[in-house]
C-alpha cells in the first residue's frame, strides 16, 4: 500500500464539493485520486459512474469516503470493505443502527479502518467547551438547532424519504458535540415530530433528553428558519452560562469570548482518518445515531403543513 492515503469520494453532491474536495486537498498524507457519482465530476479527475466500476476499471485507491444520502451507504460500505478499502462515512453513518454492526465486524475481519464522521465534534470550539464543563456542575441544557432547508439543502429530495433523517440530518450534529461534552450518557425522554403533510419525516422536533443524574435537556430543531441559521447549546452552571454557537465555531464563559475561529471541521475529519488507517483503528461511535433513533421510537407524529421546496 501507498504511503499516500489514496482516496476516493463516492457521491459528488453539495457536501462533498464544499467540504470533502478541499479538506482533502489540505490534508497531508492524503489525496483524491478518483470520484464516483452517476452525474457530477470535478474536472481533472477520473469519473466513474459507481463504485464496481471504479474498483474494476480505476486508478489504485486506498480508501472511499462515502458521501451519498445515507439510505444507499451500507451496501457501499461492504463492498468497499470486501475489496479491502478503508472507508469513511459521511453523518449520519447509515439510515439504520442496526447496519453499522456487521459493517465493524467486517472492517476488523478486513483489517481496514471504518470511520463513522461526526464532523461537528471537530469544530474548533468543541474540545475547549468540553474542558470547560468537565470541572462545572451544568444544571440545564438548551439546544436550537434551526436552519433554512431551501439555503443548506436545496433541491435534496433525499431528506425527506424513510432513512433521510428529514431535520435530524442536520439536528444530529447537535447530537454529536452533546455527546462529546457531556461526561455522562444521555437519553431521550420524549420527542414531538412535526412531519409534513406530503412528507415521509420531520421538518421540525421538540426533544426532551437527560442524563442519569436527571440534568434537563431540551433541543429544538427545525428546517423552517428564516435568515441566518442558529446552531447553538447554553449550558447553564453554577459559574454562569457556557454558549456554544455558530455549529461548535464560538465558546462563550458567561461574557467571555473564549474561541471564535473559522471552520476548519474536514480538514480535522481528513487528518484523524488518515491517523485511524496508520494505526490500523476504527472509530465508529454510535451515541449521536442511537439518540436519533431513539426520537423516532419514542416522538408524537404531529401533522403539519406541506412543504414544497
């Protein structure tokens, strides 16, 4: 195997053209070297129209990153790993939780890493905010996670069908810093999901989560926001509020600005993943998945208008 960590991206949409394409370009010891998707291509890169074809007829590769709508991640991911590839899969890491089990199984039979993403966790505000609470007493949390479906995902019907997440697509970013934070599991307790009436999952959710020590959690997410988006957690402590806004970017200790950096998320997922394939690990936590999950078995459905995009 190369030294260089030869990838390829598997599903060329908006994420990985914004995100992917660059992060790998600034991550060393990595390069893209291929894509797969039935339509889009960057230029100066070979094009293949799905992932037997590159494996039969492509460039040597390393590893695929799977940035397809999660519904169809599985069974890429297992046929990646057969061919002895390492794989990283975009959040959220598959449409059920029950699939991930038999894709670590067969990364440690494989010897390959499998990388389950969660790129909110890498955002730069996100460590320092974790050291902070580790010596706090946080008595409440409130999380609003709202943003304009037609500005952050335009035109992705995906979203909307059983296995697109609908708002948890985005809301389980918030999931994944919660659980990063937090020194201890969290849990649903209830949820209300409001699903449009031509849709197959929800625009919006109204969650209640808590830890074992009973610490009151209420997040809000919702697609249906107007302006610029608001992607923040208020953790209320003994020594004032800690505000995390911004998508994990901004650290607030009380009137304190603590970090307010760019983002610099996928660069941080690239270099981890090319860590992970050095050492010969996987990472494949499913904390954020099984809360969103959890949501589902445990929400109210409540109808509300249609929705046309």
């Amino acid at each position: 195997m190369s030294d260089l960590l030869r990838i390829a991206i598997v599903g060329f949409g908006e994420i990985a053209g914004r995100q992917h394409l660059p992060a790998i370009a600034k991550t060393s010891g990595a390069a893209l070297v291929a894509v797969v998707d039935p339509v889009k291509t960057p230029p100066g890169l070979p094009h293949f129209r799905d992932l037997q074809e590159l494996l039969r007829d492509g460039p040597e590769i390393d590893a695929v990153a799977l940035c397809t709508p999660p519904q169809a991640r599985r069974a890429l991911a297992a046929a990646a790993l057969a061919a002895g590839k390492h794989v990283l899969l975009e959040k959220p890491p598959g449409a059920t939780v029950s699939e991930l089990t038999p894709l670590i199984a067969a990364a440690h039979e494989a010897n390959r890493t499998l990388f389950a993403t969660w790129h909110s966790r890498y955002a730069p505000a996100v460590g320092p905010a974790r050291k902070l609470l580790a010596g706090r007493t946080i008595s409440k949390v409130t999380i609003i996670w709202k943003e304009d479906i037609r500005v952050w995902h335009p035109g992705q019907a995906w979203i909307f069908e059983p296995g697109g997440f609908g708002v948890f697509d985005p809301g389980i970013n918030a999931l994944s810093i919660l659980t990063e934070i937090l020194p201890c599991q969290v849990f649903v307790k209830s949820a209300v999901l409001d699903f449009p009436a031509n849709r197959e999952t929800p625009i919006a959710a109204a969650i209640e989560l808590s830890d074992a020590n009973g610490l009151p959690i209420h997040a809000e997410f919702d697609f249906r926001q107007s302006g610029p988006p608001s992607w923040d957690i208020l953790c209320e402590t003994e020594n004032g509020p800690v505000m995390l806004s911004k998508g994990g970017r901004q650290l607030r200790d009380g009137n304190r600005l603590m970090v307010d950096a760019t983002d610099e998320e996928y660069p941080a997922l690239y270099r981890r993943f090319v860590a992970l394939t050095s050492d010969g690990k996987s990472d494949v936590d499913l904390a954020p998945l099984r809360l969103a999950a959890d949501s589902f078995m445990l929400g109210r459905r409540r109808l509300v208008e249609a929705f046309e995009d």
